[in-house]
C-alpha cells in the first residue's frame, strides 16, 4: 500500500470522521515504514485534491498530526515526518514504547552488540550449553564466609552501612586492597585506590578520565569486549595491536607509534582474555620502556591473573612504572561477580580525574558491600579462596583443552590457557561466525564470535570458548555439539565461499 492508495480510500461514508480517517492513512503510513523520518509530504492541496475533501479538512489532519507528534509542519517549506514520528495507530496509548525506535541514535555495535546484549540470556537456558560466558559458577562462591562476613560488618557498622561514603570508597577496603597490592608487588597506599562498581566501571572511568573523541588508543586484538565497548563510547580511534603467546606484539605497537599520537595503550599482561597468554618479561620492559619515551598511559587488567594454573607470574606491570600504569582489578572472578567489588591504582593528576569520573558516574559504589568484601579480606579468607577456585578452573581448562583436541583440532588452531577462563580458537576455513554462532545456538551451544572482541575486521574465523562455569562433562558435551556445527558448515557450500573478512 502507498500513501497514495491510503488518502484515495478515505471513505465519506464511514462513520470515522474525514479528518480522522486522513490521520490515520499518515500514522499507518508512517508505522509500516511507507513513509520515513524526514519525509515531505504532499502540500494541503494536493491531500486534499486526493483524497476527494476540502482543503480546510486537508489542513486539520495537518493540524492534529502536528499535535500527535507526527510530522512537523516548516514555515515556506512544508510538512515532513517527524525524526522522533510516532509510529503506532494510537500515538497517545502510554504503554507503547515503539516510538522510541525513531528517536535512538543509530546501535553503537551493530551485529557485535546484538550479539552481547543476548549472551547473558544463555546463562541459565535449560537447553543451552553457555560456553559463551565467562561467569564463574555459583558454587565457587563462599556463602558461609559472605554471611559471616555480613553479620559482622551489620552489627559493628549498622546504619552505617547504607550511608553515602566517601566517592573513592571506604577506608577499610581501600586499606585492605592496598594490603593485598602490597603482597602482590604494588606499593600503593590506600589514597591511589578508588572502589569501582565491577572492573568494567573501572575501565570506563579510565577512558573518560584520558580521553576525548578522536584520541588514539592502541589495543589488543582480540580484547575484552567491554574495552571495545568503553573505547567506543567515548568515540576514541582505536588502533589495533595483534596478540600472539607471548602477549601483545610489541614490535608491532612501536610501529603505530611511528605514525600515530598515541594517549592509552590497553593490555591485559597476566591471564589476558580470550587467550589465556601472559606479556613475556622482555616484551614488559620493552612495553614500559616505549611508554616512557612517547609518554603514553597504561590501562593494564589483571580481572584473571589470581587464576593462574602454570607458568611463573610476573606481577603487576603498574609494579615497575606506576606513573604510566593505571591498574584495574576486581573480585567478579575469584569470588562474588555480584558484589561488582571493582578497584583502580593510579598515581599522579590522573588520580583525581579519575575520582571525578567516579563522582560523576555513580557517586560512589555501594556501601555494604564494599564493606563485606573488607571483612572477607581482613578476615584471611582471599587466599584460600583463590586456591579453590584454580584448582577447580583448571581442572575445567583440562576438560576443554583436551574436548577440543578430540573434536575440532582437524578444523582449526586453538590457545592453551596458562591462566584465566577462556580459549581462543581460530578455524582453518573462513566462515561467517554470526552464522556459527546462530547455527550453534540452535544446537543447544552458546560460543562469543571472534568478531565481538576483535578491534580490526577479521582476516580468519575466532570464536572464544570459556569453561569457568561448567562442569566438566557440560564441558565436554558442550564441545561435541559445537563439533557438530562446524563439520555441518564446513560441508555446507556457504561455508566454503570467502566471506568479505578482508
Ligand atoms: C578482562 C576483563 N576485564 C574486566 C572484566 C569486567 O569485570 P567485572 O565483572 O568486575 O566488571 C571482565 C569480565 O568479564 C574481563 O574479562
């Protein structure tokens, strides 16, 4: 149907009134997608020439469309929809947010964000092996100690512990976060910390405080998706830097940094997701000495790097230059994910930009627990708890690793984590991997597609598999059902055809 053919089949026989029944042909018009954001309509005349009825009803339906929020009537130039039109048949029912639709700027992400905003909904399919995520399970949670933890903190603290506080956090966990970075090398007071809500948090403050639209940022390609994320919605450039198992390729950084203004450089050096590789020992020197002679930041992540099965851990980067590393850790792996226990170290100016990012974002994290996590920590418990939770994670690493050289080592390449919850995998055959991930979506197998994490466009096919959360034999049949999807598309003719991943 046009527009055209709406106006010409108003109807001076209906009991709706003339007026109305034209109101309705635009609406309609406009709700089916006949008419877009911006599009002129005809002059009054022509409307009503067309619809058979007088002018002055021709420009009541203006009028009243006008009113509605439909279109919007320019002085010498004429009537247009609306950018924000209202595209229901009822423009005035309350509980109808379809209009919303015109007035969102255009999806930061595109396919990429599509596909993380469903991931979280796999967590807990009945149907669905969620090889996606990097949730640790609820069994890694220590409930006993958490209650303990809150009982004391309750009844020491009471009111207290629903009060506003201080933006950068209590003075109890700042004073045990720089006990624990103490006994990992750092050598922060409480006064460089600041509570986040979640490492994620962290990491946009990080990037608000540093940076402005069009800065240059180098990161790591594949990366944490929330960097990507973070990076994008303060509209930096990112540079992408490739990853290999010694970590970021260093060499390859000093070659942007021929070319480029380079303000952050991102960098997950211990544990790196989705990996599993740590920053060799001669590619941190060689890092931190390039920062000191260009004069960049570093936003170094070290969310895995407590989870570490072997291979010697080299602590902290911000360890060796902490005015040019901005540390960014939290307990959402070790755990308790839901108490979103995040924290920052900095030195220097950045310092207090970073607590007014904080200020700005959330006033400051919550009260209670933040205190419960001061009291888990001052009561011992981080230590034996991390112990648990390796040993329970790499028992997993083991059942994936080993899966994976069972069933899909004929298609593809795929990382042997030394630390962390996740395995990268690269198949030897280009496909599209939105495709793979639907195709094994449907055959009960959640994965992340390379793509989401990946800075640059890619030039194979990745996908990220995690195993934090599942027990081995999930894992296992997990792995034997994406098997399934990739011995299918690889003999499906699609698959062999190249895909634009120039
Ligand atoms: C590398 C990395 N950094 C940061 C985060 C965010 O952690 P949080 O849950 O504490 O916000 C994650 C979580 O998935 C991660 O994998």
């Amino acid at each position: 149907v046009t527009l055209d053919q709406r106006i010409r089949a108003v109807d001076r026989n209906a009991a709706q009134s003339l007026t109305a029944q034209l109101v309705d042909a635009v609406t309609e018009a406009i709700a089916s997608g006949e008419l877009s954001a911006g599009e002129k309509l005809p002059p009054t005349r022509s409307l009503a020439a067309l619809a058979g009825v007088n002018q002055l009803t021709a420009s009541r339906a203006y009028h009243r469309l006008q009113e509605v929020g439909a279109v919007v009537s320019e002085v010498g130039r004429g009537t247009f929809v609306r950018t924000a039109a209202y595209p229901g048949q009822h423009p005035n029912a309350a509980d109808d947010a379809s209009w919303q639709t015109y007035l969102l700027p255009a999806e930061a992400g595109g396919e990429s964000g599509r596909i993380l905003g469903e991931l979280a909904r796999h967590v807990d399919a009945a149907d669905t092996i969620p090889l996606s995520m990097g949730y640790p399970p609820d069994a890694i949670i220590p409930l006993e100690l958490l209650r303990e933890a809150s009982a004391r903190v309750l009844a020491r603290l009471g009111a207290l512990s629903f009060a506003y506080g201080p933006v950068e956090g209590t003075h109890e966990l700042r004073a045990e976060l720089a006990k624990l970075g103490r006994e990992r090398g750092l050598d922060d007071d409480p006064d460089s910390i600041v509570v986040t809500t979640g490492a994620r948090q962290g990491i946009s403050l990080v990037t608000r405080a540093l940076l402005r639209p069009g800065d240059k940022v180098a990161c790591e390609s594949p990366t944490f998706m929330g960097n990507i994320e973070a990076l994008n919605a303060v509209e930096a450039q990112l540079l992408p830097v490739p990853v290999d198992e010694h970590g970021l390729d260093v060499a390859a950084l000093e070659q942007l940094l021929r070319r480029h203004e380079i303000r952050l450089v991102v960098v997950q050096p211990r544990a790196h997701n989705p990996t599993g590789f740590d920053l060799s020992k001669e590619r941190r020197l060689q890092l931190i000495s390039l920062a000191r002679q260009h004069g960049f930041f570093i936003l170094e992540d070290a969310v895995y790097a407590d989870l570490r099965f072997e291979g010697e851990d080299l602590g902290p980067l911000r360890a060796i230059a902490p005015t040019h590393v901005i540390y960014v850790d939290s307990f959402s792996k070790t755990f308790g994910p839901g108490l979103r226990a995040g924290w920052i170290a900095a030195s220097g100016p950045v310092l207090e930009r970073l607590i007014n990012e904080k200020r700005n974002a959330d006033t400051h994290s919550a009260t209670l627990p933040q205190q419960i996590v001061a009291e888990f920590l001052a009561g011992g418990h981080y230590a034996g708890q991390v112990k648990r939770a390796r040993a329970m994670f790499r028992q997993r690493r083991d059942a994936l690793v080993q899966a994976l050289e069972e069933e899909l080592s004929a298609f593809g390449r795929f990382t042997r984590p030394v630390a962390g919850g996740h395995v990268w995998l690269t198949l030897d055959q280009a496909c599209d991997d939105a495709r793979l991930y639907r195709e094994a979506l449907a055959a009960g197998v959640a994965i992340l597609p390379g793509r989401v994490m990946l800075v640059d466009r890619p030039h194979s096919t990745h996908l990220r598999l995690s195993y934090c959360r599942l027990e081995p034999a999930l894992i296992r049949e997990g792995v034997g059902r994406l098997a399934g999807v990739v011995r299918a598309l690889h003999a499906a003719p699609y698959a062999r055809q190249s895909l634009p991943l120039n």
